[in-house]
C-alpha cells in the first residue's frame, strides 16, 4: 500500500536543515526586504528591533544611489573584490559607460572605450560599435544586447547585474522573496508529473516531498473480501456502487453488498465472459462461453431467465438505455429486453467487448485488430470509422465523460493505447505493467477521468495521468496476478479482483483498519461454521457507502 | 493464472479443440486431409491461432526424415499434432513451416 515516489524522498533524506544563526539572519532580512518593499515600514522597524538584524538598506541605497547617478567611479572604488568579479563589473559598467557616451554624442571618448571593451568582450564590442556607425538601428541594438532603451532602466538593469555579480556579504540580499518563490515553482513543475496538469485549480505546494493530486489514487485499502471458491476473474461494481458483482474461475458469480453475500455456483458450464448490471441495478446478466446469458436478480441471487439463443460463445454484454447487447463468436449482436426477449439483431463480426456512449456504439473485434465505430441510433447501420491497432486488442474501457478509449494491446509487450473519441486519433502509450499472456482489464478513473488504471501481472496496480505521460502511481495490491479493475466515479472506489481469490476495495481516505468480509457459501454446504461467519466492524470510513446503501433502498 | 489471452477468427467454418472449444484453425487455412497422426486422421494447416509449440526433434516419419515441434492447445495443454519445422526430402520441403492436427481432437464449428 506504499506510494511511490522515491526520488522525491531520496532528494528530502539528502537535504539536512540548516539552522545556523547566518541562516536565520538571511531569512529575516529577506522578510525585511520584502516588507520594506511592500511599504510596510512600520512593521519592518518591529522586526528589526525584536530579531536584532538590520536590513542595513543604508550602504545599499547608496550604491543604488551612485549607480541611479551614474557616478561610475565612486562605485568602483566601493566594490573592490576579487580580480574576477571585478573585470566582469568593471566591464559592464564601462559598457554602460560607453551608451551614455553615445547618446551624448561624445564619439572620440566613446571610441577610446570601445578598444577598452572589446579587450574583454569581442562580439558585443562589435554590436556596440554599430552604434557609432548606424545610430539609426539603434533600437535593434540595444534588444540585441538586451538592454532597455531608457537610461534610468538602464541604470537599474546594471545595479540588478551587480547585485548579480556579488553574492556575498551585505550584498547577498539577491534572493529576494518573491524570486525564490517563482523559481521554486518553477522547478515542481519541471519536476512534478502532478503539477503540469492544467485541469486542475493552482494549488501549488512547492515542497519536494508534497502529495500533489496523488490525493486522487484510492491507494488505501478498506475492505478485503476473501473466500471465493477459485481465482476472481470479473469484480464489478454496479451503477450506484452498492453492489459488486464477481465471477470466478469455476464459473461461480458472487452479488455482494455491505450486508450480504451470495453465491451462484456453477453458475454457468463455461467460463464466464462478462457480467453487467441494469441500470437500476435489479438485474445482473452474466455471458458464457456455455453460448448461454442468464439473468439474476440482484436481491434474492436466484435465476430469472436464460437466454440461449446464440449458436457460439457469447463473449461480451452490455447494457444501454435499458436494453442488453450481447455479443460473441456467432457474428452478430443481440439487443434484448429486461425479460429476455431479443428484439434486435446486429451483424457484426466476432465482437469481443461492446461499448456504447451516447453517440456511438464501439465493437472491440476479436478477429481483426480494430474497434468498429457505429451511429447510436435505433439501427446501428451507420459506421463511422475503424480505429486500427497493430496487434490484439485485449481489453478495453471508456471514460466516464465518453471522450476517451483505453485499449490494452499487451500479446506481445505490456501497454495500453489512449485514443479520443472526438478525432478517432491515437494519444498516448502507457507501460510499465507487467502482462504474461493472461487478460487484464484496464479502466478510466478519477473525478475528471485523469487517471486510467490497469492491473498487473506482478500484483500491482499502475495509475497513469492521461494528460501527462509520467507514470503516476503504482500500489502494492496483491500478490497475485489482477484480473479486473473497476473504479467507481461517483464513490471514488477502486475494486480489484486478483488470482489470489480476493477482491479488495481501496478508497482515497485514509483507512484505521482493514475490514475483513467472508464470503458466506449460502448455495454451498459450508464445511465448517467458521466460514459462514460475517466480520463487521465499527469504521468510519464506510459511512460513504451507508449513506449509498440507503439511497439504494429508497429506489427499490 | 488468469484468463489467457485468446485469438479468435471471423467468418464461418472453423476448427476448434475439443476440449475446451477456443478457435485453432479454419477451413481457408486447411491444405490437405490426407495425413495420419497417432489418433487417426489428420489435417495439414497452412496456420493456426491459441497454440504454443514444444521442443523440437529429429523424427522419421513415414514420408522420411524431419524436424518437428509438437502443437499444444493453450486453452488445455494437451498435444494436438505437430509442426514442421525442416523437411530432409526435397519431396517435403513444402510442409515447412505449416502444422498438422489430429481430426481426434478437433471440432467443427459454423459450418453449413
């Protein structure tokens, strides 16, 4: 359940605190600074008393005072420090020496000087010697050098240079507040995937070791349920969130909610291929490789109806607008009413994931490797466009705002394709999981679907930023293989269903304790009374998914 | 383990394992049937999908000297035929590359 982010704490363990009194005076005067600066005297005069530190502005207005005068000599008498710094200032202050020369139109002075200057510094010496000789692109020079056109921000840009120059003694007052704040920023930026994510409102932390939107990763786990008769293969989460519905490798599905748990084994002959809720969340359908599609209710986990009518292995449901699609090996797609009775049919080629958004229905085919984009109207004759992969596409998912496709291409190397569904353009690769040629499924999350979210093969869960290509977050979440991940938007639940024979549930929160639910083998003999026990305790944080349940029972 | 990855094919008659029903090859793909396996018949593919290959040997067969890999299904594990990997005789070079399954373990699905 770590975070990682190990270069920002290696950088924080490397950096130790100084807190030596030069360091302490340096941070009080830049207050001072800044405060003087502001115009707040007064309080400036009270912090200097009770620190005992002088801004010491005296010596420094004096200076600024010569250099505002243009009394180059004084100046460089004040300043006298080592050979180095004092050719440099020695040069930018002939430099500016030289421009007011010119614009007095003293050209025999100027010239004299100019052999000074090009002795230290023999590209600029030319550009300022055009001077002399072009005074009309003289506006052009100056931007070439840099400097401002007027002389008293001429002067002020040679003061600021100085300043530059020395940086130490009384005249380290160079870092000023405000500077030290805008280049610290602009280094998080650099830095931080988090802080490059224009969507987001501009509440910048500028430490290294800050959790930016981190906050957003479900990175704690809340509930554990353990139990399943084999590996969970399909956990989902229905649409208010207060049901998950799970099928396992022998073909058993599982309804559970915070009060019960219920089991449908041998639910199906076959593997179960998917499971999806009515919209109201009554029913739950679940597709087989057995050709069949039953039909639960999600209450009393007993059996409604069955519908046989595909000749082949139905691989995929979906569920729209009260109506079921399903679709398989047979080549085309079925729409069915909540009774079971199939009112619709499409062909198609052999579908192995149905998605549908407002605008489009997309057919993730088996057989060739491309998604099959159609009008979503009535008739479902009208096709759009093909999005065409390289390779197999595995699993797929669409964003909660239906902008986006996630597609995870991983039979030959682990990584997922983000494509837009506004301009059918491919966006993104993301890897960095791990995949050996079992299926794992990917999903969008987060309040503005920032993050899609992808198992691994190694145990872990991965969260990359879909408008950043930095991976995010990686969590420990298993130690198994897992199979399918499903994030609620609405409760900010990630759910994770694992070869281990556990599905668990992590929240953004932070969590006292880890709850503990045995699945009760209802439809099951159970061997001993211990397994039908339920562990519940008290925890705070599952008020969120109380205040859902009621909700639940109010549309019932 | 998980659930493998699974390839499937479009269109009509396919092949698929007995066992467990994933798709192996189709009728488009199928050169010959005139081929014996330990289990009776045999067909000769050009391709097939969903199977992973073991060690390969040095065998004589009855059309002579070759190089074959055994053909397992992935859904299953079990050796479905075998694939060619170099023929001795000129007369059977052009089985290379190509796989052979056994009629015995193989179904027929979508066919009319």
């Amino acid at each position: 359940m770590q975070v990682y982010d190990n270069l920002a704490l290696q950088e924080v363990q490397s950096i130790s605190i100084d807190d030596s009194p030069e360091r302490l005076k340096e941070i009080v005067r830049m207050i001072l600074q800044e405060l003087s600066q502001m115009g707040y005297d007064d309080a400036c005069k009270i912090l200097e008393d009770e620190s005992q530190t002088k801004l010491d502005t005296t010596q420094m207005s004096e200076l600024k005072e010569s250099f505002l005068n243009g009394d180059y000599e004084n100046i460089l008498q004040q300043l006298d420090f080592s050979d180095m710094i004092n050719r440099k200032l020695q040069y930018e202050i002939q430099k500016q020496l030289y421009l007011e020369i010119v614009q007095q139109r003293n050209y025999e002075q100027a010239v004299n000087l100019l052999r000074q200057l090009s002795e230290f510094n023999e590209q600029e010496s030319q550009v300022l010697a055009k001077m002399i000789f072009l005074p009309e692109d003289a506006s052009q020079l100056y931007v070439q050098l840099g400097i401002p056109m007027d002389q008293r921000e001429q002067r002020l840009q040679l003061y600021q240079k100085t300043l530059n120059l020395l940086n130490f003694g009384d005249f380290s007052l160079k870092t000023q507040f405000d500077k030290v704040i805008d280049q610290s920023l602009e280094y998080q930026i650099k830095r931080c995937p988090y802080h490059n994510d224009s969507n987001e409102n501009k509440n910048y932390s500028l430490l290294i070791d800050h959790n930016c939107q981190s906050y957003q990763i479900p990175k704690n786990n809340s509930i554990l349920f353990q139990g399943f008769d084999d590996e969970v293969w399909i956990a989902k989460f229905s649409n208010s969130g207060t049901w998950i519905g799970c099928a396992t490798k022998k073909n058993s599905i599982y309804i559970i909610s915070k009060e019960q748990q219920q089991k449908i084994s041998k639910a199906h002959q076959m593997d179960i291929n998917s499971l999806v809720f009515s919209s109201d969340d009554k029913l739950l359908f679940s597709a087989s490789n057995d050709k069949k599609i039953n039909c639960y209710d999600v209450q009393t986990a007993q059996i409604k109806v069955t519908m046989s009518q595909h000749t082949n292995e139905v691989l995929c449901l979906a569920y729209f607008k009260n109506q079921l699609f399903s679709g398989g090996v047979d080549g085309w797609i079925g729409i069915w009413q909540d009774n079971g009775k199939l009112v619709n049919q499409i062909k198609s080629k052999v579908v192995k994931n149905i998605l549908l958004t407002d605008q489009y229905l997309l057919l993730h085919n088996a057989a060739i490797f491309s998604i099959t984009v159609i009008e979503n109207d009535s008739k479902f004759n009208k096709i759009i466009t093909h999005m065409e992969e390289q390779e197999l596409i595995v699993s797929s998912a669409v964003s909660q705002n239906q902008q986006f496709l996630v597609l995870n291409v991983s039979k030959e190397k682990p990584k997922l394709h983000l494509w837009s569904l506004k301009t059918f353009q491919k966006l993104h690769v993301f890897f960095g999981f791990q995949v050996k040629g079992i299926e794992m499924k990917c999903c969008f999350g987060s309040k503005k679907d920032n993050y899609v979210c992808v198992g691994s093969q190694d145990g872990k869960v991965y969260f990359f930023n879909k408008n950043n290509q930095l991976q995010q977050n990686v969590i420990d979440g298993h130690n198994q293989p897992i199979n399918f991940v499903d994030w609620h938007s609405q409760t900010a639940q990630l759910l994770t269903a694992s070869d281990d024979k556990t599905v668990k549930i992590w929240i953004q929160d932070h969590v006292e304790q880890q709850q503990i639910i045995n699945i009760a083998n209802e439809y099951d003999q159970p061997i001993n009374s211990q397994q039908g026990e339920i562990v519940e305790e008290q925890d705070d944080q599952e008020d969120e998914e109380y205040q859902q349940q009621s909700e639940g029972d109010q549309s019932f | 383990m998980g659930k493998i990855i699974l390839e499937y094919f479009d269109g009509d008659r396919i092949y698929v394992c007995s066992k467990c029903h994933i798709h192996i090859s189709n009728y488009k793909s199928r050169i010959s049937k005139n081929f014996r396996g330990g289990f009776g018949q045999a067909f000769l593919f050009e391709k097939g999908i969903n199977y992973h290959v073991g060690q390969s040997e040095v065998k004589d067969l009855m059309t002579g000297k070759h190089t074959v890999q055994d053909v397992i299904c992935n859904g299953c594990n079990k050796v479905i035929g075998w694939k060619y990997i170099k023929a001795y005789r000129e007369s059977e070079k052009y089985k290379e590359g190509k796989i052979i399954i056994e009629r015995h373990f193989i179904r027929r699905i979508k066919w009319n």
